[in-house]
C-alpha cells in the first residue's frame, strides 16, 4: 500500500497546463525525486502537495488522508526551500525549534528534540550561531533540521543544493543521503540535477512538460531509458535516426546512411526509429575489430575522464573514456570504434512539439 498517493493531479493555470494528469505513489520511507528541465511542472506538483497552490483536479492522499481537505499549515509536512528561509535574528537552536514552539510543544521536549535534529545534521557544536555567520552548507544543514523536527511525515526538498558550489553540492548529496537513512521519513525532491537526483533517489520520477514520463530506479531508467528525451536528459547520449530492418528472439539489425547494424531485441514494427548509445560504452578498437571508424574532431580533458567528439559515417559520434594517465587520441587521429548490440537502445522516433 502506498504512502503516498497522487492521482490525475492536474493544475491549469487559465489557458495553460502546469500540470497534467499526474499519478504517482510513493511508498512509507521511500526517497523520490521529480527530475526534469524547468518548466515541466516538479514545483507545481510539489507546491500542491504543501498546500501552497490547490489543484485543478485530481487527489492527493497521505497515509490515509485527503491532503485536499487539510489547510497547509495542518498538514504537517516538513519542507525545506532553496533559499533556506532561516531568521536571520535567530540562533540555529531557535531556528530549528521554532516549528516545535509554534506547536505549543512544552520546553523541556522541544529543547531534546531539538538536540536530537542538531545532532542529526552535525551541528550540535553550533547551536547558538546565527545564519549569517555560517557556510551554505551550514545553513542548508539548519533548514533540514528545521523541517526534521517537528517529525513530519513527508520532506518535500525544493532544490535545496542549487545554491552550493560543486563540491559542497557533492559533499551534500552525501549528508542527505546518511540523514534520510538515519530519521526513516518518506521524501519527496524537486531537482533539475540529473546526478543528484540519481546519487540520492530509490527513484526518480521524470517529467516532461506537466506530465510523467518515467518512474523508474535511477538504474532502470538509465540503462532503459523510454524516449529519447529522457535518454539525453539523464546524462550523455548519441542519438541515430535510422531504419529498423527486423527483429526477432534474439536481435535485430537496422540501417543507418548506408550502413546496416547489429542491435537488441526490438518491439517496433520495421520503419524508422531512434537509436540510442551511450558515450562510455564505445570502446576503441583495432581496425579489424571496428563496426565504424572515424575522425577525432575534438577531445576534451575533464578530469576523471576524457570526452571526444568524432566523425563517422553514422554521424558525429561522442565518446567517453576514463583518464588512465596515458596518452590518447588527438584531433586528426583516425580511431576505429566498436560496441555491443546489446547496449543500443532503440525507441520510437520522437514528434517535434
């Protein structure tokens, strides 16, 4: 049974659809996050979960109750913006126990659970700093206490990272990973970051102009990708418009400029589609082990890894290697490239909105 339920949720904005019949549910304790490009309606989605903006139609039901029916205020979510919104005139122990105060909970309580929530983001040792005196990160760490003390029984998270440098973003994405581990509560994240919804989700659940795309584990729907938009969105691709031939039990084959390829098992009709290939399972080869070779057009050094563009007789076709500290291909140097079937992707062909 889930936790969580939406149904056909949908919110229209006069003329326009924010959000369009939107279903989804999320079990007790699950970590979820709604991922997709701005303006496809994850703010929206969350906004009428807290009660912010009400919907056009549709319901919303969490553990047992209609959400619909419950002033804002009463629902009882812990949520967490990203700008933080911490009193800038309070303490961090004053911050995190204002909810609890609010509430009316005895002092004696609301100074243990606000010990406790202090101790879950780390930051007993800075009770009685103020804001402005504390890194982003810090204050990121305040705000989560804030929404985690008052023991609600949904986190909604609203690019609570967006405002961190890089590497704090990264050392961030492992706090909010070892805190939701450790407080259990069933959360729900709204990111256009692709890595962070994938590093911290059970799933993620991908949107596209108001509507669900795909809910998958970040796994699943990176390796099984169901469009190609969503193939580009979570992470690097190369897309090939060709020609399905056949399939059967165990392949397919299909043609792409003259060229006919080997590929997996396809449920289409013959006719055409788009092909999907990630960069980093295009292997360099000898030339006699080549399906296709071509022109290193570009390489760039990204650290870890190295990214080249290059020239084929499919088209321009992005690779990505892991740095070994040795040299690789240049521009101008002809390369010879190789995959497996099995790692094509092959999906229906997309109409242009």
């Amino acid at each position: 049974m889930s936790f969580l339920d939406l149904r056909s949720l949908t919110k229209r904005f006069g003329d326009i659809s924010a959000v369009e019949d939107f279903s989804l549910s999320v079990a007790k304790g699950e970590f979820v996050s709604l991922l997709g490009p701005s303006g496809c309606g994850k703010t929206t989605t969350l906004q009428m979960i807290a009660g912010f903006i009400n919907p056009t139609s549709g319901s919303m039901i969490l553990n047992g109750k209609n959400l619909a029916a419950i002033p804002a205020r009463a629902r009882g979510l812990g949520i967490v913006f990203q700008t933080y919104a911490l009193f800038p005139h309070m303490t961090v122990a004053e911050n995190v126990g204002f909810g609890l105060e609010m509430r009316k909970v005895p002092k004696a309580e609301r100074k243990r659970r606000v010990a406790e929530a202090l101790d879950l983001v780390h930051l007993s040792h800075l009770t009685d700093r103020h804001p402005q005196a504390m890194s982003g990160g810090q204050r990121q760490r305040v705000a989560l206490g804030r929404a985690l003390v008052i023991q609600p029984e949904l986190l909604l998270l609203d690019e609570p990272l967006s405002n961190l440098d890089a590497k704090l973003r990264d050392e961030m994405r492992l706090e909010l990973r070892r805190i939701h581990k450790e407080a259990g509560v069933t959360t729900l994240l709204v990111t256009h970051d692709q890595d962070e919804a994938m590093a911290l989700s059970d799933r993620v659940a991908v949107m596209r102009q108001g509507r669900l795309e795909q809910v998958d584990t970040p796994f699943e729907a990176y390796e099984g990708p169901r469009s190609t938009f969503i193939s580009g969105f979570l992470g690097k691709t190369n897309t090939l418009r060709g020609d399905l031939l056949e399939t059967t039990e165990s392949g397919s084959r299909f043609r792409r400029e003259g060229l006919i390829l080997d590929g997996p098992v396809a449920h289409h009709i013959p006719g055409p589609v788009e092909v999907c290939l990630r960069p980093e399972r295009i292997d360099l080869v000898e030339a006699d082990e080549a399906l296709v070779s071509g022109i290193v057009s570009e390489r760039i050094f990204l650290g870890n890894q190295w990214l080249f563009r290059v020239d084929t007789p499919l088209g321009e076709l992005m690779i990505c290697r892991r740095n070994r500290g040795r040299r690789e291909a240049e521009p101008g140097e002809t390369v010879h490239l190789s995959w497996k079937p099995e790692h094509l992707r092959i999906l229906p062909v997309e109409v242009q909105g």
